[in-house]
C-alpha cells in the first residue's frame, strides 16, 4: 500500500476581503501517484496549491509533507516541492541552460551540469540549452518552467494548469511528459479545468468547489462509480407521448418524438434493457435503431458541481 506523501488536515484559508477561498479540506495524496485537481476557475484550486508550496499562508488546519509540517519545517518541504505556476515567469535574456542552472542554486543546491541535462534531455529542450528564453515558443518556455521546477531534484511536481492556452497537440506532450516523470518516482498533483486532462492521466481524481473538496476517487472507480449508460431506441414512426405502462422505466422522448432514451444503471446486476424492449414491442412501437452511450469524466465533473451548488 502507497504511503501518504502529503497529509492535508481541516485546511481553511480566508482572505483580507472575506473571501473564504478553502473550507476545511482533507486530503491525503499518495506517494508516485498522479492526482489532477479538477474544478471551474474561482474554486480554490491555486489557493490550495500556494498554501503546500508555502506561498500563501493558511487560515487554520495542517499540512504535512513527507512528515514534515510546512509552516515549522518550511525549508525542508520546500525542497522536497517543484511548483509550475500558470504563468510563464521567465528571466527572458537569460539562456535556457542557466536560467535553469540558477533555480536550482535559489535551492542551496550545489551545481550539476549532468543532471541539468539530463532534465533538459528529458523535456526534448537539449538543442535549445544555448537559446535566450524569448526566442522560444510558448510550448517551449512551457517545458523550460517544468526543468526549473526539477532543477533541485524535488519528490513531488505541482502544476498549476500546466496546459492552459496551449493548443491539443502540445497538450497531449505534456501529458506523455507527466507520465514519463511519475514513472521516475515523481509524486504529481496537477490543476485543471480540462477534464479530457484528469481522464487521460489522472490515477486519482479530486473534485473541487467553492473551496471544497466534493470528491475524492479513484478515476476507474469514479466512472464506473457514477457511470450511467444510455440506450437511445430510434422509432420507426413519432409517438406523442411515453405510454403509460412504460412510466416506471427512467425515459426521455425527444423533441422530434422519433427516439426514447433510456437511463440505467451500469452497476445493476439487471440492467432491464430486456424487459424494456419487450414492452416497447407489446406496445406497437417499432425500432429502428439501438445506441448506447457511456458517462464521461465531463458529465459528472458537471453533475458533481451542479448538485453542490444546488446544496
């Protein structure tokens, strides 16, 4: 069984305004795993982020990493932290190599051209460790970020939106990128609005809201968890309206009256599909067609936020 990386107890953070930006969260994250923060911009997610790198100071609550509390023993659980923030905050005159060279020394690390390399190797930024950091594309200052972030050999990455405005095929390299340094050992907590980001490789997925943490799950378990499917049955003729005998089973006529979608269960051990089209036919409507259609990250991501908000 994994142990717990960092240990994140009654947390709460309210600001000089008012704002109650984290509301008692718990959270345990998991040594070598990949957790993706997902929640709408405003939810608390870099607030929660800036609280474990020791930017922002918490309300109440506790924080350890790696069983060191990060407020008494800052310097040590700093080190142990790599931060990529959303904004691309680069010396822009300054070459790639030292740029990243100099993070490193900000950590009271003695130098190590091989491992600033190795990292550069790594993050494919090796043929352009001599160019200053303005001749790069925003995809490459993207990368540059994340080798400063390791540049002093930390055990856990936070990224904070680390593919926001960038465009799908980028994206898609960060996230060969992520899972290439969570094979390594590197411990991964990444924010983001974008679900198909959390689903491609999140291990565990952490849902947050107006400063709450509304669930916490494993990414299989959460969509197989609240995993409906639907069956879209296309008519062969319009039908005005559900007949009364079907009522007991969860349907939906569309607008265009040709097709009834049915809503079930996937966890059911009877799914009722079988008695459902028995009936559809006792009752002289024919089919046409059958589609099914499985949850998403996305659709739950929404019914998770909206039932939280209706609260």
């Amino acid at each position: 069984m994994s142990q717990d990386l960092i240990s994140i107890n009654k947390l709460s953070k309210t600001y000089s305004n008012g704002l109650n930006a984290l509301k008692n969260i718990n959270l345990n994250i998991k040594k070598g795993e990949i957790l993706a923060m997902l929640g709408p911009n405003g939810a608390g997610k870099t607030t929660l982020i800036s609280i474990i790198c020791g930017i922002v100071t918490p309300s109440s609550g506790k924080v350890d990493v790696d069983g060191f509390d990060i407020i008494k023993d800052y310097r040590k659980t700093r080190s142990k932290i790599g931060l990529v923030p959303q904004e691309l905050t680069l010396e822009s005159f300054e070459t790639v190599f030292n740029n990243v060279s100099y993070t490193r020394g900000l950590y009271s690390k003695p130098p190590n051209p091989k491992y600033i390399e190795k990292i550069l190797k790594e993050l494919s930024l090796w043929d352009k460790k001599d160019n200053r950091l303005r001749q790069l594309s925003g995809g490459m200052k993207r990368r540059v970020l994340i080798a400063k972030a390791l540049s002093h050999q930390p055990s856990i990455l936070f990224l904070d939106e680390p593919t926001a405005g960038v465009d799908v095929e980028l994206r898609k390299d960060m996230w060969k990128i992520v899972e290439k340094l969570r094979d390594s050992g590197v411990t991964i907590i990444l924010t983001t609005h974008y679900i198909e980001e959390a689903e491609a490789i999140a291990d565990r997925v952490a849902v947050i809201n107006n400063g709450e943490i509304i669930l916490v799950d494993q990414k299989k378990e959460l969509l197989s968890k609240m995993g409906r499917k639907k069956l879209r049955i296309d008519l062969h003729e319009k039908t005005n309206s559900i007949p009364e005998s079907l009522k007991k089973y969860d349907l939906e006529l569309s607008n265009n009256k040709l097709s009834i979608t049915y809503s079930y269960d996937t966890q059911q051990q009877r799914t009722g599909i079988t008695n459902l089209l028995q009936d559809l036919k006792d009752q002289g409507l024919k089919l046409k067609d059958l589609k099914t259609e499985e949850s998403t990250l996305e659709k739950i991501f929404v019914t998770l936020v909206r039932e939280n908000n209706d609260n």
